[in-house]
C-alpha cells in the first residue's frame, strides 16, 4: 500500500510538473506570438510609411518642376511677359492641385494665373519683404527654393511656395531678371489620396531650410505615436517627414485565452498519450536504424550497396571539380564465377563473394569507400589518390586475391579497371570509363589491371 502511494504521488507530481512546463511553454509561446505579431505590423507600418512618403514626393515633385518650365517659355519668348495669360492656363492645367503660378520680374509679383482670388499679390516686393524669404535666398546662390506651409498676402489658407530665380545674359555676364513662382495649398498635396484614414493615424513633419525648430505640418484626428514607423520625403532645401501609426490595435485578450485553453488541452492530451509515444518512438528507432541499415549495406557481404556508393561518388565528384582534387576509382569483376555457381553452387558462390569483399576492405585505407556494384562486381572509391597510385592499389588486391585459397580449396582471380575522375566529368562518365577498362582487363585475357 505504501509503495502504491509513493507511486500515486509520484505520478501526481509528474503531472503538476508537466502542467507547469506546459503553461510556462504557452506564456512563451504567446509572448513569441506578440512579438512576431508586432513585427509583423511595424514592418507594414514601415512598407505603408515609404510608399506614402515616395507618392507625396512625386506629387509635390510634379508640382515644382512648373517653375522650370515657366523659365524656359520666358527664355523661349524672349522674357517677353506681355502673353502671359494666354500661355499660362496650359502650364496651369497641366498638373492638378496647383493654386496658382506667377511671374515676378526684379522681385515684384505682376503676373499670375488665375488672377481671381489673388489680387492682393500683384505688386508684392518679394525681395524688399520685410519677413524672411525663400526669394532672398534664392538668388545668390541662384538656386530653386521651397517655402511652406505658409500664409499668402491674398488668402488665409496655408501654401507651399515654390520659387526659382531666373538670370539673363546681359554683357557676358548674368543679371538678375526676376522669379518664376509656383504656389500650391496644403489640402491640394493629397495626403488623404495616399493613405488610408479609416487605418492610420499620421502626421507630416517640416524641417525645411527656414524653420529654426521641427514643426507639424498636417496633422491627422486623434494622432498616437504608439508603434509608429517614419520616412522621409525630400523636398528643395530640406525634407519632410511623414509619421504613422495605426488607428487600432488588436485586442488580445481573446487571443490569450485561446493559447491558455490550448496549453491545458495539450497538457492533458500528453499525460495520456506521452507513455505510449514514448514506446512507438522507440519502436520506430530501431525500425528506421535496421532501415538504414539496409539501405546503405550489402546484405551478404557486409560492405556498402550501389545505391550508397553513387550518392558519395557524385559528391566526390563535386569536391574534384571544386578543388581541383585527385580521385580515382576501381572497377572488379570476378573471372569466371558463373562456372563456380554452376559447379559448386550458389553457396559455394556467396562464400566466395564473402571473403573476397573481406580481402578487399583488410588491404584499402578507411577513407575508401568499397561497394558491391552487382553480382561478382565490387568498385572501390579512392579519394585523394592518381590514377598510378590506385593502379597499385588494385595491383595489390589482384595480387592478394590470386594467392587466397577460397572455399573447397577454389583459386579465384579477377579483372580490375582503373580511372581517375577528370575535374567537371559526370559520374556517368567516369562509370563508363572504368566498366569500359574492366571490359578491357577481359578481353586481354582477365587477372589483370588495366588504367583507363
């Protein structure tokens, strides 16, 4: 009885121990889960990020290339502003979300396009603005410069202001002749045709060339920086950068309950079924070791099968190629065995087959490979060796095999074929090459070594 007991609280403490490896693994395991699952998310939150922040470049790009063309249909009219309206709805129309385009020679806005809305701007002195300009800085450095988001003399609305300076020849020397402005609103960017609002939080970053600190260009509702990804999008003297976040996280706690009735379920499932597992994986050890066995053996003689022998020669023949190494190998067949079969009989003939394999594995080094190719045919796999080397090699073994007396006092000789592996030869050429000396080592009379 008390041996009983001792049992029962052993088994009891074997299955508090379990339980308590099984929760400790599923806390593990949900804890994995988060981590891949945030990942996961911060990864298509990162992919999200660069793909809005690449679309907003190329649209705000768009934009600004204007200004380029507005300098050259000046130069290509002479810098003659006079048909200014009749050519400016072209360049207009010919990119959405643009407010307006002007002209300001010596610094002084007198054409733009649409004028209605824009009035007040006609006459504005960009360069004797009291406030700092991007027009002041555009001109010594005679560079394109990007404002914004900033507020018009002629409207309330926040404007991104895109100036380029343009400069004549004048007596072999550059003068100034004015700027070519374009000016497009904040909402025409298209922050919302890029992302998704109903999925992600965002905001838009400036630190452009005039602004001393990092300031929030946009803005979207109930902003959260909790796992937020960022990109940059490079504009004219400086960039912007865009942060986003999602707008909902899952819930978990769903998700933890599962993993928590998943671990008990399983921790059950193995106290039942643990012991007989245990017992079918050992039967099926030793079912896959006897497998294994087979596979790669000769059942009568003991050494390695054809099967086994061509997945090592082909490897071997990697090596060779690779390395530019030396390996040769050795075909036998043994002289007239059909004789021995039919006058002594097939286990005459297996006893035969027994001792020469083992003549054979006694006289080469552990780094050869010897199989039983077929029937009376051995083939032997020499690594690192020449040709010359395993000619004696197989020399030595026709020599030993000559002077052995086999079973009923039988003398038995063979006929050895020599190769050597030739670097980026196939295994099936090399094959042919050795059968192909074997069949010579016959045909000049048998118990001999030809090197082929």
């Amino acid at each position: 009885m008390k041996k009983m007991n001792r049992v029962a609280r052993l088994y009891y403490l074997y299955i508090i121990i379990v339980i308590a490896m099984v929760f400790l693994l599923t806390d593990f395991l949900f804890q994995y889960y988060l981590d891949a699952h945030y990942k996961a998310h911060l990864e298509e939150l990162d992919s999200h990020a660069q793909k809005s922040a690449q679309l907003i470049q190329e649209s705000i790009m768009r934009k600004i290339y204007v200004v380029d063309t507005l300098r050259i249909i000046l130069e290509l009219t002479d810098y003659d502003v006079s048909k200014f309206q009749e050519w400016a709805p072209y360049i207009f129309e010919s990119e959405q979300g643009i407010a307006c385009i002007q002209l300001a020679p010596s610094g002084i806005i007198s054409n733009i396009y649409p004028l209605e809305g824009n009035e007040e701007a006609i006459g504005y002195h960009l360069i004797e603005d009291e406030n700092p300009s991007d027009a002041k800085w555009a001109i010594e450095p005679q560079a394109l410069t990007f404002r914004g988001p900033t507020t018009l003399v002629q409207h309330d609305k926040k404007s991104i202001v895109s100036t380029g300076p343009i400069f004549i020849e004048k007596n072999l020397e550059k003068a100034f002749w004015g700027f070519s402005i374009v000016v497009f609103d904040m909402e025409d960017v298209g922050f919302s045709h890029f992302i998704d609002d109903e999925v992600y939080n965002y905001r838009i970053l400036n630190q452009s060339q005039d602004q001393e600190n990092t300031s929030v260009i946009y803005e979207s509702d109930n902003y959260s920086d909790e796992l937020q990804a960022e990109s940059n999008i490079l504009v004219p003297g400086g960039q912007w950068t865009i942060q986003m976040s999602f707008k909902k996280m899952d819930n978990f706690k769903l998700i933890r309950a599962t993993f928590y009735s998943l671990g008990l379920l399983s921790a059950g499932l193995f106290i039942v079924i643990s012991i007989k597992k245990r017992n079918q994986a050992l039967e099926i050890q030793k079912l896959n070791e006897e497998l294994k066995r087979i596979s790669l053996e000769d059942e009568l003689t003991g050494c390695h099968n054809r099967r086994y022998f061509e997945s090592i020669a082909m490897r071997e023949q990697k090596r060779v190629t690779r390395y530019n190494a030396r390996t040769s190998a050795i075909m036998l067949d043994i002289d007239f065995f059909k004789d021995v079969n039919d006058q002594y009989g097939h286990h005459v003939g297996d006893l035969v087959l027994k001792e020469l394999a083992k003549i054979m594995m006694e006289n080469i080094r552990t780094s050869d490979d010897l199989a039983r190719w077929g029937g009376e045919e051995f083939i032997i796999l020499l690594p690192n060796t020449g040709g010359e080397e395993a000619v004696k090699v197989a020399e030595k073994l026709r020599e030993k095999i000559e002077k052995k007396l086999f079973e009923r006092e039988l003398k038995i000789t063979a006929s050895f074929g020599v190769t050597e592996y030739i670097p980026s030869e196939s295994y099936d050429s090399l094959f042919k090459r050795v059968d192909s000396a074997v069949y010579m080592a016959k045909e000049r009379g048998r118990n001999q070594v030809v090197l082929k």
